[in-house]
C-alpha cells in the first residue's frame, strides 16, 4: 500500500475540538472559501426531489438549507461529531420537517446499508486519520 503524501494526524477527539473552537465563526469562514464548490455540489450530486440524503460532518449546515430545498418531497439526514456545529445546524433547520439532525461519527453512522439515495460530504475526508 502506498503511503500518502499528506500526514493524518488527526485523531477523532482532536477534529471534535477543533470543530468545537471553529462553530462560532465558521459559516463566514465557508462563505468566503466554500460557498459555490459546496453549492455545485448540491446541485450537481442532487437529481430529484424526492430522495433520500445523508450529509456527512454536516457542521453548521451551511449547506443544509439548500439541500433541503432541493429534496423538498424527501429526507435530509444530517450527521456531525460536533456538538457546537450540530446546535448551530439546529437553528437552521428548525422549522423544516425534511430534515433530521443526528449526533454521529461518520466512522461508526448508525445507518443500514442502502438507506440513502446519496451521500454528500464537503472536507471531512482529509481529516480523517485513515
């Protein structure tokens, strides 16, 4: 197996706390940085209205508002480890009825196989340790 060329040095609980020290100011942060790849995303990963999406380190739900309007028949399932970025995403999604908020490691996600139609993440894999 080939090593790769970027070091994973970040365990679990060293992402949790980062994320947790990030949440107050991290919607500006993607607005500025991420804003349209994570918006072409959506659109691009997204084809009809009524499918079944799950978001991966969803963090603050930068992009959950626009997932959830573009699968306005189905289901948002949002997972994250943060639980300062899940309070932030809370407040988005508050009033929606197509979207579910689930405190979850995407290492262990408490899902059957073949539940979702598909499967969103923006980030989180570069800081995964394997």
């Amino acid at each position: 197996m080939k090593k790769s060329a970027l070091p994973r040095q970040y365990s679990l609980g060293r992402v949790r706390n980062l994320y947790e020290d990030l949440a107050w100011h991290y919607d500006f942060c993607c607005w500025m940085t991420e804003s349209k790849s994570q918006q072409r995303t959506v659109d691009l990963a997204i084809r009809d209205k009524s499918e079944t999406v799950l978001d991966v380190a969803v963090g603050t739900g930068y992009i959950i508002e626009a997932t959830a309007d573009k699968v306005k028949d189905g289901l948002v399932v949002a997972v994250d480890v943060s639980e300062h970025m899940m309070s932030k995403a809370k407040k988005k999604v508050s009033e929606r009825d197509n979207v579910l908020l689930q405190y979850a490691c995407a290492y262990n996600l408490p899902f059957r196989s073949a539940t979702f139609d598909v499967v969103l993440n923006t980030y989180m894999l570069g800081l995964m340790p394997e």
